[in-house]
C-alpha cells in the first residue's frame, strides 16, 4: 500500500497518520479541536529504536561499540524512524498498522511495526520492533507535542498532573547522571519513574482532559516551550541504550502500548 497520509474517525475524533512523514500522528482533532502542535517536526512521533539523547552517539552491544550520527550534538537523539518513510499494511475507518525495516545507520536489522486504534474518547498506539537475525540493545517510545492552549476566548494554558515515584537527577549535558532524586517542580525536560506504570494527566480548564496511560515505567515530561507539552512513555531512560538496554531477540520482540483518554470537561 501507499504511504499517503491516513484519516481516522470514530465518534467525533478524528487522527490523521502520515506514513510518509515518520510514520506520525500529525493531528488529533476531538469535536474538531486540534490537541497537537501543527508542523512537519510535531504532531506526535515514534521514538525507536531508542528514545531521547544516547550519550555521544554510542552504544555497546556485548564487546562491539556502535557510533550512530550525532543528530542532537554532542548526542544522538530520538531514534532514526521518525526521519524515515513508513508502509501502510492495513488500515479501516478507525485502525491503521504501519511497518518501517531498520536500515543504517542503524546497525542491526529488524522491523517495526505501529498499530493505531482510534475509539470515540481513546487512541491506543501500539508499538514492536522484532529481528530474525542479531539480537540487539532496543527502545520504544512515544513524543507527543500537546498544545499548550486549544484557542477560544476562555483559553487557559493545559495543566499537568503526575505522582511519580523519582525523578532523574540531570547532568548539565542533559541526561541522567545515574542518581535518583525526589521529584522537583517544574519546567522540565526530564525523565520520572512509575513503577506502576505511566499515568499524565493533561487538563484545559472547562474544556477538556486527556490521560497519558502505559504499562511502561519511564516517562519524560518536556515543558520549556510556550507553544507545547510533552508526555513521552518509552521503555527505558534517556540513554537507556547504555545504562538499562531492553534486548530484542529473534525469539522475544521488544513491544509497548499508550493509550490517550479524553473527556470534555
């Protein structure tokens, strides 16, 4: 099939895919009300096969050290599919599956493969990366930008809600020094941990909450920008290709889920 963009509908949501652009949620549209930041770089992009920055672009798998591009300088950031052109395998009104084969510069070969399901107040987006050859280091995660304000003239910024058990102390070059510290107030551009599982609640005030859910302990919570939010579940920490690597094998796949839950206020 094509990589056109996908529309999806249920109830009075709507979600556009773009296979051809990183395999992205580029919209996410509820009562007609555009909740993600417009823009060829926003809507909300797959992070694999790792998530935030991996320290100076490398990382070990057994004895062999891999170098990837240093995409973030001093760092390599976000994983290589969200620059890269995805295939639709299968879409309907409210479900569509993606698939994008691992090419260099990563040094592995796998595939991975998004599911997007589309409910009346929920998205659920699923997420696999699986080889049939070399085992290999992997993570999978989620970058969406949530606009800070949805227009109107009662708008008031969103709100963000969480409990996280820890937060991870940051090193001035941006990722975890190792340490773990009670949670500090905000702006963040930081990593939390939920033992329990990721749980972010985002509301505007009198118009609408959505809940970031995952089975996934980590999330990073990005809020410097006046324009968008960010609440990232992903399977490790920022450089978790080195320091909790989640190995995918040819017998046991890497896979991830997070729903958003929405309701008007």
């Amino acid at each position: 099939m094509s990589d056109e963009d996908i529309t999806l509908t249920a109830g009075d949501a709507e979600v556009t895919v773009r296979p051809g652009n990183g395999g992205r949620v580029s919209g996410l549209r509820v009562g007609g009300v555009e909740l993600l930041r417009q823009g060829d770089r926003f809507g909300c992009f797959p992070m694999v096969p790792w998530c935030g920055r991996t320290r100076d672009g490398r990382f070990r798998n057994g004895a062999t050290v891999h170098r990837l591009p240093l995409n973030a300088p001093p760092h390599a950031i976000h994983g290589t599919a969200r620059d890269a052109a995805w295939r639709t395998v299968r879409k309907s009104a409210d479900e569509a599956v993606l698939t994008y084969d691992l090419v260099e510069p990563w040094p592995y070969s796998g595939r991975v493969t998004q599911q997007f399901t589309l409910g009346e107040d929920a998205l659920t987006l699923t997420m696999a990366v699986e080889t049939y050859e070399s085992s290999f280091p992997a993570q999978i995660g989620w970058h969406p930008w949530f606009n800070r304000s949805l227009g109107g003239a009662d708008d008031q910024d969103v709100r963000l809600d969480f409990t996280a058990a820890w937060q991870e102390e940051r090193g001035d070059d941006h990722l975890p020094t190792g340490n773990r510290v009670d949670p500090r107030p905000g702006p963040w551009d930081d990593c939390f941990g939920m033992p329990g599982g990721v749980d972010v609640t985002l509301t505007w005030p009198g118009r609408l909450e959505l809940k970031v859910t995952s089975r996934e302990e980590w999330v990073v919570i990005y809020d410097e920008q006046s324009e968008a939010v960010c609440v990232e579940p992903q399977t490790g920490p920022p450089d978790g290709l080195n320091t909790r690597p989640r190995l995918v094998t040819p017998l046991e796949p890497l896979e991830a889920t997070t729903t958003w839950t929405w309701r008007r206020l």
